[in-house]
C-alpha cells in the first residue's frame, strides 16, 4: 500500500513583496523641516553681528588692547591672580572638608560650631570680608598668641594675607556645604561594611566614603573654582596686585581704561576656558565607576558632528 502525499498549494511570497507578489515601494523618509530653528538662529546671528559692529565703530582704540595683552605688568597680574586663586581654593577645600566632617558629627558642639562658621561666612558678602581683614588692624593693634607669635597686625595682614583669609574662609563655608552633600550621597551601608570590617571611623571615611563621594563633589567644586578666578578680581580693593588692578593701573597710567578693561577680560576667559577643560576631564574620570557608557568628549562629538554633516548631502542626493 504506498502512501500518497497530498501537496497544498503554498501561499509563498518572495519576501518584500505584497500579496499579489509585487515588491513593495522602499519608504523615502522626508525629515521634518523646522522653519523655527532656522528662524531663531538668524535672529541670534544678526544680534550678535550688530553687537560686534557696534563695539567696532566705537571709540575703543584696539591696537592698544593688542599691544598690551602680554605686557609684562599685566602678566605678572594674570600670575597673581592664579596664585591667589589656586591657595584660596585649597584654603577653602580644607576647611571644607573639616567643617562637614564637623557638620555631620554626633558631637553637638562641633556640630554648632560648624554650623555657625557656615551660616556667618555664607550670609555675608566676601567684599565685606575683605575689608574686615583689611582694617583688622583698627581693632586689634597687635597679634598675640602668647609665647608662640606675637607681632603688629599691619605687618601681618598684608595684600596677600588679607586676600587669601577672605576668599579662602568664603569657600570653606560654600565647599563645607558641597562635602557634606558629596558625604551623604554614599550609601550608608558602605559605612556599616567597613565598620564590620573593624575599620575605625576616620579611616572609614578616608578610604571608603569620600573616594566614592567624589563623584558628586568634583562637579561642583570645580564651578567653584572657575568662579574663585573671578571673584579674586575683588581683592584688588585690598591693594593687591591681581590681574583686574594690574590692567586698570595701566589704564589709568595711559589714559585707556576701557581698553585695559578688555585686557583683563580676554585674560578672564582665557583663563576660565582653560580650567574648564580641565575639570570636564576630571569629571569624567571620577564618572567612570557610576556610569556605564561615559558621554563623549568635545572632540568625539566634533567628529559625530561632522561624519553627519557629510552623510547629509549624500543621503539628500
């Protein structure tokens, strides 16, 4: 007895095709056109060259401006400012650091005491501050710590002096409260680990919670520094010789203040410009254990920017 097969006729179709077996038509994709974006950046371009017109044709004398970008006293300004700056920072990144470890203490009275400091050196302005260190000498007439030092207050507030207590306290309070946010963030059980550990709570906190806290502390530090470069400029009040008093001194020595306005300007963004490389890399360094895929940096996304550009035309043709 043989067995027969019985064939059904197929409904097999060649794949891409519809059902009466025609190839479908490939979907050309029309990007969306935004009239806006087009709109809003001629506007933005046309500002922008009326507003450089307008500096062009005014009575600014920009030979001079050129001619003393590197004047030597100007550098030795420029030179100052990042000194100030960089002691400043460190100054207020330490007693940051130790008024919230205080902050966060069971200890009341170290826990008062950092609260107060913050709450003091916050509420009031860092000019106010500066003249305060300035004119400490109306006050206290010497400097006395017993045996240890003693020595007239005008010989020890110098420009230096007076600058680097001002902003370096100013910051203390800020980073304190930055630290103490970074501090938090870390999981709580990371401490109890390390204290079954039998680790004590000093070294918990140098070698478990504050490597894990940098993540969240870097990032803003480094906004506070970018603007300690700025603010240092108010230190020329207090007789020191920074970029801001540098270039005024020449200006009003040369009769150009404008011009020597925009000397320091051109110093300040080249200066800020700088260190915010810097702190993009630090960024992203300490990103590395938190985030999977690190976003691309400036230069990745030139090349992105330009691969697009180029696939643009062809993919139009």
């Amino acid at each position: 007895m043989t067995d027969k097969i019985s064939k059904e006729p197929s409904d097999a179709r060649p794949a891409g095709s519809g059902p009466s077996g025609v190839p479908y038509e490939a979907i050309k994709a029309i990007p969306v056109r935004h009239y806006g974006r087009w709109v809003s950046a001629v506007v933005v371009v046309a500002l922008l060259g009326w507003l450089i017109y307008a500096f062009s044709q005014g009575n600014i004398i920009w030979d001079t401006v050129w001619d003393k970008v590197f004047d030597p006293s100007v550098l030795d300004g420029l030179g100052n400012t990042v000194i100030i700056s960089v002691a400043s920072m460190a100054l207020g990144l330490v007693l940051g650091i130790l008024f919230a470890v205080m902050r966060l203490s069971k200890n009341p009275v170290t826990g008062a005491v950092a609260w107060l400091y913050i709450w003091f050196f916050r509420g009031t302005p860092v000019y106010v501050q500066l003249l305060v260190w300035f004119n400490l000498s109306l006050i206290f007439q010497y400097i006395n710590l017993g045996p240890i030092y003693k020595n007239e207050t005008v010989d020890v507030m110098t420009p230096f002096m007076v600058a680097l207590l001002g902003l370096g306290l100013n910051e203390g309070a800020y980073m304190a409260e930055i630290v103490r946010a970074g501090i938090q963030s870390v999981d709580e059980g990371q401490t109890e680990a390390a204290h079954a550990l039998g680790m004590s709570q000093t070294k918990t906190m140098w070698r478990v919670v504050l490597p894990q806290a940098m993540r969240v502390i870097v990032p803003p530090t480094g906004n506070e520094f970018i603007n300690m470069l700025k603010t240092s400029s108010l230190v020329s009040a207090v007789q020191y010789t920074e970029l801001l008093r540098a270039s005024s001194n020449i200006g009003n020595t040369a009769g150009a203040v404008m011009e020597m306005l925009f000397v320091a300007s051109i110093w300040y963004l080249a200066l800020t410009s700088v260190f915010s490389v810097g702190q993009y890399y630090l960024e992203r360094r300490f990103a590395r254990g938190s985030t999977r895929n690190l976003p691309p940096t400036p230069w990745q996304r030139v090349k992105k920017n330009l691969a697009t550009f180029k696939r643009s035309p062809e993919m139009s043709a």
